[in-house]
C-alpha cells in the first residue's frame, strides 16, 4: 500500500473518532496515541527508511478496537484497515 493510502486510511480513522460519541477519555486518548505511532511509521516508510520498531502497534490497534465494537463499528472497520496496511507495510 502506498504512503498516500495509508495516509487517508490514518484519516479515515481520525474523522470516525470526530464523529464517535461516548468514547471515555482513556479510551480516545490510546486511540489518538496510536494513531500519533501510526503516522510516524508511515513517515518513516515515506523517508525509504526500514519500519523502526513498532512496539507492537498492530496488535495495539486490534485490542483498542475490542473496546468499540458494540457501539461504534465505524471506529472498528477504521482501526482495522489501519492495522492490516501497517502488517502490509511489514510493521
């Protein structure tokens, strides 16, 4: 996947976090952290730089994402894309 897929996948994210309602504040904070890693490594990618390490970003987005998966499937179907470009990306 392309710098630019990621990107607006990374933005697709953000504006369905926008529009989420009832999300604690922990919970928006790990999300936003996460997306702040995501771009990172995106840019990294960009730069033709090897993904530095992760911290396990991926398996970090797929727990976050289990917290939302009753009330807001939007944010889940975001997170997941987000996670499957970066374990495309080779994160």
């Amino acid at each position: 996947m392309k710098a630019d897929e990621l990107r607006q996948t990374l933005q697709q994210l953000h504006e369905e976090l926008g529009r989420a309602s009832s999300i604690d504040p922990e919970s928006e904070r790990l999300l936003r952290e996460l997306m702040a890693d995501s771009a990172k490594l995106i840019g990294a990618g960009e730069s033709g730089q090897a993904p530095a390490e992760s911290g396990g970003i991926v398996e970090r987005l797929v727990e976050a994402s289990k917290d939302f998966e009753e009330q807001h499937p939007g944010l889940v179907s975001a997170i997941g894309r987000l996670a499957d470009a970066l374990s495309r990306m080779g994160v």
